[in-house]
C-alpha cells in the first residue's frame, strides 16, 4: 500500500491553463504538506495543512490555492499556469505540526507548461 | 530554523560505510537534527533524526558531537542503491512549525 500517493504522475499543458494535483496520505497523519522542486533541484514548502486548517503559507503567488477536503488529502489547484510553475510537485504527510516529526513524501508530480 | 553546511559530493564503494558529516554550528538548545535523502526522481526518504544523543535504526546511526555543532550520518554497509543526495536539517521540535528547510545537499554515490 502506498503511504502518501499523488496523482497524476506526469502532467504537461499549455500556459494559461489550469490544472490540479491530488494528494492522498493512508497514514492516518493530521499534517501535509505541499513543497516545489525546481530544475535546480532545490525543494522548498509551499503550504501545510494541519486538521485541514492552513499553518503555512509561503509567498507562493495566489494562482496557487490548496484544498483540504479532509485531513486525508490536499489537492493543489493552479490557475493560469506559467512557464516557471515548470517543476516536480511533492505532497508530505506527518503525525503532526510540531518540528519532531518526521514527514513522509509522495513520488512527486512532474509539471512541464509549455 | 540554524543553518546545515555539507559536502557538495562524496563518493563510497559497495559494501562500506558512508559517513556523511554536516555542521550546524548555530543550532540551539531546541532543535533537532534531521536527515532525509532523496534518490533520483524520488521523493525525500526520512532516514533518523536525534537531539542529543547518538541515535540508530534500521537504516543508519547518526553521531552527533557532545556540542552539537556537528554531527555525521553513517551507513554502515552502503549499497548501490544508497546512491542519493542526502540532506541534513536541523529544526526545532515544538515551536517552529512543521517546514522542512532543504538546503544543497550532499551527493553520495555508492561504487561498485
């Protein structure tokens, strides 16, 4: 069984559009996350839900908007997509909010905006 | 959170122990230290993480220094699919949030 799962995998489109990515954790985990990695590779939080109440929000542009329908899962919607959103997408989960926990990652989602 | 300093790259033949060192010379009381890797196209692994004292699981030991400026990751019998870029993170465990601060990285790969 999959722990922290993403969907879908692999997602090209075209500027301008919009486009989800779902995220589902089985861990029974109160926390997720989403985090960007660029092509230089660096992985940097963008959001944190905890008890689908939003903890973090980074300066990430407001066409990005997280969803926590349940504590199960954190979608990630992006509006009007740019070249620069180009990047692999990870959701994360953990027991909770505080710094002690250890966060399990999904397998990423590969965004190319062409 | 305190900033990590790693090598850039380190490399390790199969069947020996990797020893991965990291500095955080400005971590406080506080904050523990945190390793993750993350194998090519993969999302980042939790490996082990500890405060004060050495730590040891399935996958790892970590050593961290009697000041706690420094600590050192250790496979003891690293295989080739140990290859991966290994991150050193140190966080505050209650009062920081829950962000992971990733920084460069190390390169570690494992040779036959």
């Amino acid at each position: 069984d999959t722990a922290v799962s993403q969907t879908p995998k692999y997602l090209v489109t075209q500027m301008g559009n919009d486009k989800s990515i779902k995220c589902e954790q089985n861990l029974g985990h109160d926390t997720m996350y989403w985090y960007k990695q660029d092509s230089k590779k660096f992985l940097k939080i963008m959001f944190s839900y905890n008890n689908k109440e939003l903890i973090i929000n980074e300066t990430v542009p407001n066409r990005f908007s997280p969803k926590s329908p349940d504590k199960a899962h954190l979608n990630l919607h992006i509006n009007s997509l740019e070249l620069g959103d180009s990047a692999v997408y990870f959701c994360a989960s953990s027991q909770g909010w505080q710094g002690r926990n250890e966060q399990f990652f999904g397998p990423g989602t590969r965004l190319t905006v062409l | 959170d305190a900033k990590t300093t790693q090598p850039t790259s380190m490399d390790c033949a199969e069947g020996r122990a990797a020893n991965l060192p990291c500095n955080h010379s400005t971590i406080s009381g506080n904050e523990y230290v945190y390793w993750y890797r993350q194998i090519h196209s993969q999302g980042p692994q939790y490996i082990i993480h500890g405060l004060k004292n050495n730590e040891t699981n399935e996958m790892a030991s970590l050593i961290i220094t009697e000041d706690r400026k420094s600590s050192t990751l250790i496979l003891p019998h690293a295989t080739l699919r140990d290859t991966a870029v290994y991150y050193c993170i140190v966080r505050a465990a209650e009062t920081s949030g829950s962000r992971l601060t990733f920084g460069e990285g190390t390169q570690l790969t494992v040779n036959p």
